[in-house]
C-alpha cells in the first residue's frame, strides 16, 4: 500500500476500509501509512501556519503540529480501549489505534485541503487575531470530520450487542477527552503560528488556557470592528 494514497482509500472505500480493519487484515501496513501520510500533511500545515511568523517558526510549527496529533493519540488510546472492553468489547489495541489514525488521517488531509484557503488569507491580511481564529475554525471543521468517521467505523466494528449502548456512550465521552487533552497540549507546546510583535521562541511559558486566549482573540477581533 502507497502510504500517501491509503488516505484515497478510505474516502472512496471507507466501508471495505473498516470492515478490513474489524477482520485484522494488513493492519500493519494500514497504521503505517496512516502514520505516514498523516505526518506529511500534518507538517505541511503546520509549515502554512508558522510562515507566517519566519522560517524558523515554519519549521518548528511542522515538527511540533504531528507531533501534537499522535502524542494526543498515545495519552487518549488506552482509555477508549479499556472502557471499550469493560462493555464487551471485542476489539485489540491495534484496532483501536487504526481506527483513530482514520480520524486523524481524515483530519489531515482536510487540514492539507484547507490550505490554500488560510495562504489566501494570510497573503490579504494582517490581522493576527483573525488568522488564528480563521485558523481555529479550520482545525475545529477538520477535526469534525475526522469524528465522523471515527463513528462510522466504530459502527462497523460493532461485536457483541450487549453493551453497545454503553459503548456509544464512552465513544461520545472519549471524543470530548480527545478533543480536551489535544487543545491543551496544542496551548503546552506553542506557538504554532506566532505573534509578528515577538521574537522566535520554540516555546512559550506556561500560563493560561487555550479557551481564555480564544475568548480574548474574539474580543479583540469584536472591538476592532466596533473602533472600524
């Protein structure tokens, strides 16, 4: 399997894709792929978001956006599998992964779609807060995504009835978690695209929260067309 083009396979036959994955078929080379073809399209984006501070930072925003999405895979993966088999579960660790690489995959190569878009925008603007923000828009669509089609394949995963309720449940729960840890360590490990008023830093200290700086870019945005 082409690791580039595995993401092709699972937007055009995302049924035989899961139902390979429930049989155990080529899992190796599926998570591979996966791996691969999300850390490209992931560092191609992060490139995209810190050119717009200096190269340095392109650099260091396409090293750490992987790296962001596969660490927050490693913390959340043995939580949705133990609660998974607390509910009758059938599935192995390796499933579960390769289910969420799918997401992640998925999320990816949206992100990589979007691009064009936040080029266009950073090429026409100079309004920091509004590109951050346009850009929170775009991982939070992707990000959806990504979701869906985490769900689907959960569906077709299904084993046993019993329990099946309550593993829609801890799905749903597992995604909230997913989406918590990963926002956080995004803010732990900033910047991604970096403030033109500062210097390079390959990190930020820590203090406050990704939402706090969300609301204050909203407000700041607002009160600039309010001034205007």
């Amino acid at each position: 399997m082409n690791d580039l083009a595995v993401i092709e396979q699972i937007l055009r036959s995302r049924q035989q894709f899961f139902e390979e994955i429930r049989d155990g078929f080529d899992l190796r080379p599926k998570v591979r792929s996966m791996l691969v073809s999300s850390f490209v399209f992931l560092a191609i984006y992060g490139a995209v978001l810190g050119s717009t501070h200096s190269p340095a930072q392109a650099l260091s925003s396409a090293v750490k956006l992987p790296i962001l999405f596969l660490v927050t895979l490693l913390v959340c993966v043995p939580t949705l599998y133990f609660f998974n088999i607390l509910f009758g579960s059938d599935q192995s660790i390796a499933q579960n992964v390769a289910l969420i690489l799918t997401a992640i995959a998925v999320t990816a190569v949206l992100l990589v779609s979007f691009a064009p878009i936040s080029i266009f925008f950073l090429l026409t603007t100079s309004q920091y807060q509004f590109f951050k923000l346009l850009n929170v828009a775009i991982f939070g669509i992707s990000g959806v995504m990504g979701v869906v089609f985490l769900a689907q394949g959960m569906r077709v995963m299904r084993g046993s009835e019993a329990g099946e309720t309550e593993r829609r449940w801890v799905l749903r729960l597992w995604m909230f978690l997913y989406a918590f840890v990963g926002s956080q360590l995004a803010w732990t490990i900033r910047p991604f695209i970096g403030a033109p008023s500062m210097q390079f830093e390959l990190f930020r200290q820590l203090g406050g929260n990704f939402y706090t700086n969300i609301f204050a870019s909203l407000g700041e945005i607002l009160g600039f067309f309010i001034v205007a």
